[in-house]
C-alpha cells in the first residue's frame, strides 16, 4: 500500500513539475503609433503620436519569430516585438528631438522590464493592453531589450494535463485499495 501511494505521489509531483509554455506576446495583434518631434512625457495615449508633423501609424500582429515597427526619418529606428521580448535598435540617427512609439491593444501585460544597457535614454510605461515608449537621446546608436511579462499562454501543455489525472487516478486507486484491504482485516 505503500509503495502505491508512493508511486500515485511521483506521478502527480511529476505532472505540476512539468513546464507550461512562458507568456507571451506571440499572436497578439495591436495597433501602432510613432513620432519622430515629439515633445512632452511618454504617455498611453495614440493622440499624440499625432501633435507633430512626422508620424506613422498602423496595426501589426505580433508573429515568429519577429514583427518590426519602423519609425519614419532618416536612420534606422525600428522596434521589435519577439515574443516575450521587445528590441529597440537605433543607428545614424541625426533627429535631436525625442521619439515615441505608443503601442496599443494588447491583453493581459503584467510588466515590462529593462534587460540590457540603455544608451537611448528610454522612458516607459504600461499598463494591461498598452506600452509607451519614448527616446529621450535619440542621437546615440544602440540596442536596447525590454522583457515583457504576460498573464497570456500560462496554459499547461496536454502532456501535462495527462500527467495530472494519471497522477488523481493513481491517488484515488491506491486510496480505494487500502479501504478494500482495511475492510478486509
């Protein structure tokens, strides 16, 4: 009876120990906004990606591996969206005016947090469907990493559901044949 509960215990440690897919932004789709002369604070807000004269906007999806948001100007400036990670890479830019990126429709972030150096001066902010982006020091080249925190995809893998009810049906089992052997004594 022992060795049953031992057994029905391991298989049911074994199904929570199994990895459930990391949150994630991948199939997600949100709408985009920039500005290349923006002047005031990062907001949440598309309306004023459009206060200046140079602006882009557009819908995307987030896909694997990569979905690329350019900024319009001279350089290259583009935000990537990985998906739990968003990469701002900039090079040769000659706009000394601040940048904002305003992404919205998102579900469900939980945090968005720097995982690399910051040579671009960037401030953010989130909240559960939206990110904003600004460049504070847009003349410098570099690449900076934002790691994004999901509720989205905490789903458990099949695999691990099975394990789960092998590892209840093995508990309930052993649970059944040691009434039957009490019952008998």
């Amino acid at each position: 009876m022992t060795r049953s509960i031992a057994v029905a215990l391991a298989l049911a440690g074994a199904a929570g120990a199994m990895p459930a897919h990391a949150a994630s932004l991948l199939g997600q789709t949100f709408d985009y906004c920039t500005n290349s002369l923006y002047e005031g604070s990062v907001t949440l807000d598309p309306a004023a990606c459009s206060t200046a004269g140079v602006f882009t906007q557009g819908t995307a999806t987030v896909a694997d591996p990569l979905v690329e948001v350019n900024l319009v100007g001279v350089g290259t400036r583009t935000v990537n969206f990985g998906g739990n990670t968003i990469t701002i890479t900039y090079a040769s830019v000659t706009s000394p005016s601040d940048d904002l990126f305003v992404f919205t429709g998102f579900t469900g972030i939980t945090g968005l947090t720097l995982a690399s150096a910051d040579p671009l001066g960037i401030t953010s902010v989130f909240n559960a469907t939206s990110i904003g982006l600004q460049i504070t020091n847009p003349l410098e080249d570099g690449v900076v990493v934002f790691n994004v925190a999901s509720a989205n995809g905490a789903v458990p893998e099949p695999a691990s559901w099975a394990m789960m009810l092998l590892g209840f049906g093995a508990v309930g089992s052993a649970m059944r044949a040691a009434k039957r052997r009490q019952a008998l004594a």
